[in-house]
C-alpha cells in the first residue's frame, strides 16, 4: 500500500511547468485562423459588393436578393434607391444595398 503512496507523491510533484509561451503561441495560432478562415473572406465579400453598388447604371439588369430580375430605370444618388423594372407594366423601387448581382445584358429577352 505504501508503494502506491509514494508513486502519487512523485508525480504529484514531478514535470515542471512550460510556462505562458505556449499559451501565447495557441492564441497566435487562433488568431491567424481567424484572420484567414473568417475575416478576410468576409472583408473581400463587403469590399466586392460595395464595387456592385457603386458601378450600377441606368439599364443593367439586375438580380434582388428576393429572386427578382429587372432592368434599372432610374438611380436616386441622394438616398440610394433604384427604380427596377421588372415588365413593361411594373416598377419597384428598392434599395440599392438589395442588389445581389448585376447580370449579363440580354438575360430578360432569354427568360
């Protein structure tokens, strides 16, 4: 019984301490995933879509991010709304931020 006593006190007091480095080098690590798997992706993302809004024209067809296909009638440069639209019979007016993508000339004739 003593033998097993004594086996617990020595590891109890046995392998010394690595210290904060390697607590420091783990959050480096983390924070580099972070960076690469999370923010910067989403970064390019915002950074692209601001390009979108910014080169939107009179004419472009467009696609909302409600699924509607129009073409722009009239940009409001004062409060970023557009008029889209989607027949000769309808007109909507929605938010530029709602623009999920500009497509390619001729793809309401092809619909």
């Amino acid at each position: 019984m003593s033998l097993f006593i004594s086996q617990a006190n020595a590891a109890a007091e046995g392998a010394p301490g690595q210290g904060g480095f390697s607590m420091v080098f783990m959050l480096i690590i983390f924070a580099g995933i972070f960076y690469f798997m999370i923010y910067r992706p989403q970064a390019k993302r915002t950074k692209e879509h601001k390009n979108l809004m910014e080169n939107i024209s009179k004419g472009d067809e467009i696609l909302t991010q409600g699924g509607l296909v129009g073409r722009v009638v009239k940009i409001s440069a004062e409060n970023d709304y557009v008029q889209v639209e989607l027949n000769e019979n309808n007109t909507i007016v929605i938010k530029k931020n709602f623009i999920s993508a500009v497509l390619p000339k001729g793809t309401l004739k092809s619909i």
